[in-house]
C-alpha cells in the first residue's frame, strides 16, 4: 500500500492498495495528485525501491521536484507519516479482514474519508451535525 500525504495540511491525498506498487505505479499516482494539487516543491520517503527506482528519478528530474530520503532506520525522520499510517493499521487494517482487493480498496478509501478521531481527542456533536473536537477551558458561547 501506498499511503500519499501532505505535511503541511496533513491531508491524505492517496491510498494505494495493490499487491506491488512499482515506481512506474508511485509516479503515476504522483501525476494523478498533480492534476488536483499541483506538484510539491518536495517529496520526503523511505529508501524503498519503488522510491528509488529510475522511473522516480526521471519523474523527480523531470517535474523539477526535490526528493528527500529519510535515513535507513529512522522512521521519526517522517514522523507524521509513520503516525498516520500507525492509525491505519490499528483502525483500519487490524479490524478488517479483506476477501480481496476490491473489498481492501472500499475500506481504506472509506476510512481514508472519514477516519474515526483519535482516542485522546473527545468528540462533541456540532447542531448542524458535524463532530468537532471538545474544546478545553471556557465555552466561547458562553463569555
């Protein structure tokens, strides 16, 4: 799987869910995201060889996007990254079992949407139905 985020908004802006995901497959997908988004002035990954591969290279090259690697085992390097795909797992995968891949790919997109909240983060329903999180010290409603 092939979890796409943006560090600044901490968005998830792709989930890829195949059995392999070549470099070929990771630029295409990074294309996909550029058609909405626009191309990042930067890409930070691990050194995996779908990230290595020369077709990310030349992809990189070509859009004129810096590409960084975080230092073999140093996951903290991409600590929001690492964080969010920690959630995925226990939230996500770890409750689910897949009959295939289409059944994978409607869970995580469904979960990708709308994640539950994190534990410490106490939710309260807003009066137009939406969940915001439980602010701490005095309703501003209130004051």
């Amino acid at each position: 799987m092939l979890c796409v985020i943006d560090d600044f908004s901490r968005e998830c802006l792709a989930t890829v869910v195949d059995t392999s995901i070549s470099g070929i497959r990771v630029a295409r997908e990074m294309d996909r995201i550029a058609e909405i988004r626009g191309y990042p002035c930067m890409v930070v990954s691990d050194n995996g060889t779908e990230f290595t591969s020369n077709a990310i290279l030349k992809w990189q090259e070509e859009r004129h996007v810096e590409w960084h690697y975080i230092a073999p085992g140093k996951p903290m390097q991409n600590g929001f990254v690492e964080s969010f795909n920690g959630r995925l797992r226990d939230e996500c995968l770890n409750e689910h079992l897949f009959v295939g891949l289409r059944h994978a790919r409607q869970l995580i997109a469904a979960w990708r949407d709308d994640p539950p909240p994190p534990a410490h983060e106490p939710r309260r329903a807003h009066p137009a139905g939406i969940l915001q999180p439980v602010r701490e010290g005095p309703n501003p409603e209130q004051t």
